[in-house]
C-alpha cells in the first residue's frame, strides 16, 4: 500500500508540475507568435479544457478498464503530447499539445485516486487521499521554477524529458499490484447523480476559486511582464502563492472540521476578491505581485471547504468513487477553462482591469449566496447550518 501511495502521489505531482509550468512562458509565446490576449488566454487554458472533456471518461474508463490501465494510458499521452509542446512553434499545435496534456492528467488524476480508493480500507481513505491531493500542490510549487528552467535553456530539452519520466512511472505502475475494479454505473445513473441541485452548488463552489486561478495564470504574467518584471520575478511569485495555499489549505480544512464550512469558504472568497482588485489596478510589479498574494491566501483558507462540500455531497449519493474524483476535477477545469479564455479575451478589449473586476463580483456573490443558503453535504449543512 505505501508503494502505491508513493506512485500515485509522486505521478500526481508530475503532472501538476507540467500543467503549472506555463506561467514563466506565456509572455515569451506571446512576444515570438504575436498571440493577443485572447490567443493567450486559451494556450493558457487549453490543459484545464482537455481536462474537463477528460475527466468523466476517465473515471468511466477507470471503472471498467481498471485504474491501472487508465493510469498507464495517461502516462503515454502526457509524455507524447510534452514532447510535441517543447518542439511546438505554432499557436495550433501548442493549443492542442495543451489540449492533450489535459487530457492524459485527466487519465493519471482518475485511475491513480481510483487505485487508491479501491486499496485503501474505508477507515484510512480520507488520510491517504489527502496525502496524494497534497503532492499537488508540491507540483505548483515546482512547476513555474521549471517554466523558468525551459526558458533558459529551451522548452525542447525540459519537455522531452517528461516521455522519459512518464516511462519510468509507467514500468512502476505495471508492476504495482492491481485493484479491483470497482462497481460499474452506467451513464444514466452518472448523470442524475450529477444533475441534483446539491451536487451542482457544491460542484460551482469549487468552480469558482478556480475561475480566479484561470484569469490570474494569463492576466499576472502577462502584466508582469508588461510592468518589467522578468522570468524569474514570475516564477517566484507563483511558487510563493502556492506555498500561501499549501500552508493554509489543511488548516482551513481542519478549522471548517470544528466550525463549519460557511465561515472559512465565504472568508477565502472575500479576501481572493480583494486580491483580484488589487491585480486589477495594479501598476506596480510589486503590487501585481502583493495582489496575487492575497488572492491566494483566499484560495488556501476557502478551497478546502469548498472541495469537503463537494466530497460530501457525492458520498451521501450513488455516485462511485472514481466518478466522483472526475467531478471534482471537472470543477476545477471548468473554472480554469472558463477564466483563461474570457479573462484573456476580455483584458485584450477593456484592459486588464476589467476580468479583473468581474472576478471579484463573482466571488462576492458566491459569498453573499453561501451566507444566505444551506450548504451543500450532508455535514457541512448540519454544523453550518
């Protein structure tokens, strides 16, 4: 069992890393392709988008295939798809390298959570699952060094080197002993688990944070960049923010344990939307940097509870745990889809305080509508009720 939890974490780890990756290089592709803010936007986006298509497949695939194979298949992908990314020079071919590097992450998040749900007893699920999530936010801290480290010395020689990794983690899963496969559901039954209003609340509540992150990994860089910042105040100033959220993320999630949900999740979006209006008239690398801070911060104190929500709701439903896990990762791309490409298209029209703006409207109004509605999960309602 700790083999497979050191694999599993260590392959979610990786390809975080990758999919962080992109943030120092955004303004270099923007400078040698002429991409506008719009064509930015959606490079930036295209991993979260192959992720979302992704992410109920896997979990199906993971079911009925066995979460080994699935793994197995994402491995192949995410190191053929890196290897076309670092050799890429055209905006449609980076975009679909993107696309597909999504798309293995949605193969390797399902069947390594998969794998581990079906080897792990009942009373050892929750720590062992939270010990692999917690290896990917290791992967965002790694990941914009190694964005630096590609733009130094070429995206060629650091992407190629994902095939070569993604092969040794697939000769270690092969040799992982297999898990059942767990319980089949047929698509019906996936869906009317997923379309109940209380899965849908839960399912934007994580949606939401993540919409901040799409609009923020496009619009920082980018403004750095046009502010004179370089790589290396870019990478650093997201290897900080994630170590803000990596910091906080377990105590917010213990502190909503003994107070409920409501009081960390409304606190992290109020505080992420006063970061987005400081990103927003920010002329000041330093502020751009201050804002991306703050914003964070609010991500580690309200995504932890958003996340207990969801898992909640689902547990007290019939939908099946790899199913479960794509759902939550569904949430996550959907919010990133969303705030890369309409963050970016909107920065090229109105300026960069504009998707800004419209960012922290929408978390105060997802505040303002968990403070007045009973949360989603069957825990989370009863303490914050």
């Amino acid at each position: 069992m700790r083999r497979l939890l050191v694999i599993a974490s260590t392959m979610i780890l990786f390809d975080v890393a990758f999919y962080s990756a992109i943030a120092p290089l955004l303004p270099d592709y923007v400078d040698e392709l002429g991409l506008s803010k719009a064509e930015a936007g959606i490079l930036s986006a295209a991993y979260a988008a192959g992720t979302l298509l992704a992410s109920l497949p896997a979990g199906l695939l993971a079911s009925r295939a066995g979460p080994r194979r699935t793994v197995l298949a994402g491995l192949a992908a995410l190191g053929l798809s890196s290897v076309a990314f670092g050799f890429g020079h055209d905006v449609a071919l980076l975009d679909a390298a993107r696309f597909s590097q999504g798309v293995a992450g949605a193969l390797i998040w399902s069947g390594a959570l998969t794998w581990l749900i079906t080897m792990t007893p009942p009373e050892r699920r929750g720590s062992v699952i939270g010990t692999a999530l917690g290896t990917a936010v290791a992967g965002a801290l790694i990941g914009p060094a190694l964005g630096a480290l590609a733009a130094e010395i070429g995206t060629e020689i650091v992407f190629s080197a994902v095939l070569a990794i993604s092969g040794a983690f697939g000769v270690l899963a092969w040799r992982t002993p297999e898990s059942e496969p767990p319980e089949r559901q047929s698509i019906v039954e996936v869906a009317a688990a997923i379309s109940t209003r209380p899965v849908l609340v839960a399912t934007a509540f994580v949606a939401v944070p993540s919409l901040m992150f799409g609009v923020g990994e496009v619009l920082v860089p980018l403004r750095i960049d046009n502010l004179g910042g370089g790589y290396g105040v870019i990478a650093a100033a997201f290897v900080v923010a994630a170590g803000i959220e990596a910091a906080l993320a377990p105590v917010s999630g213990r502190y909503s344990d003994r107070v409920g949900r409501r009081r960390p999740f409304v606190t992290g979006l109020a505080i992420a939307a006063l970061g987005m209006l400081g990103i927003g008239a920010a002329q000041h690398v330093g502020v751009v940097v201050a804002g991306l801070l703050v914003a964070s911060l609010g991500a580690g104190l309200c995504f932890a509870p958003a996340l207990t929500m969801l898992t909640e709701t689902t547990e007290s439903g019939p939908l099946q745990e790899g199913l479960a896990a794509g759902l939550s990762n569904m949430a996550w791309a959907a919010g990133q889809v969303v705030g890369g490409i309409a963050g970016g298209a909107a920065a090229g029209l109105a300026g960069y305080a504009a998707p800004c703006v419209a960012v922290a409207v929408v978390l105060l109004l997802t505040g303002v509508y968990a403070l007045r509605r009973e949360l989603p999960g069957s825990a989370a309602a009863a303490i914050a009720g």
